[in-house]
C-alpha cells in the first residue's frame, strides 16, 4: 500500500509539473491552480489514509467479535454435548442391554436348531 501511495503522489507531481510547463497561461495563474492541485491530491491522500486506518480499524473490531463469538459459540456446543451424552447414556445402555438379549436368544435359537433332535 505504500508503495501504491508513493508511486501516486509520484504521478501526480511529474503530471503536475509536466501541466506548468506545457500550459500557455500565465506564471501567476499557474501558481494558483498548481497550489490548488495540490491542496486537493494533499486532501485526497489523506482521505484514503483514513479510510485506510478507518479499515483496518473495523477488521480489528470484526476479528475481536468472530474470536468472542467463536468462544461462545463453543462453549456453548460442549455443554449441549454433554448435556446429550448425559441424557443418552441411559438409552444407549438399554440399547446395548436389549442387542445383549437379542444376541443371547439368536444363539439358542441357533443351538436348538443344530442340535440333532432324538
């Protein structure tokens, strides 16, 4: 950005100079509108400055509040994650209980229909 900055300031006094020289006005009247060139490229500048600063100003404020939401924000998953898992456990035990059971009567069913019958 600085280098954009000085390589425009640059341009604009080489243009400016160029534009005295080159004008068939009088010396007094080129004063005038040289020094008005420059006040307005001066008052320019800074407006991009600032504008800048302005910038730079609201990404720090955008990342101080993405950082702030993002801690909340998961902070706030956790504890529905656990408040979940608490609340899920006593299902996922029954679960596992009745997969036991199941399990447990597929292998009898199984032992009863291998087994030769008398």
């Amino acid at each position: 950005m600085k280098h954009f900055l000085l390589g425009s300031l640059s341009g604009v006094v080489l243009g400016g100079i160029y534009g005295l020289v080159r004008t068939p006005r009088p010396g007094k009247q080129n004063q005038e509108m040289l020094k008005d060139y420059i006040d307005d490229t001066t008052d320019h500048v800074q407006d991009v400055t600032d504008k800048v600063n302005d910038l730079k100003s609201a990404i720090g404020r955008l990342t101080s509040e993405v950082n702030f939401v993002q801690t909340e924000f998961m902070s706030e998953m956790q504890t529905v994650a656990a408040e979940f898992q608490k609340e899920a456990e006593p299902r996922m035990r029954r679960i596992q209980e009745k997969a036991e059971k199941i399990q447990t009567e597929v292998e009898k069913t199984t032992e009863t229909i291998s087994s030769p019958t008398e």
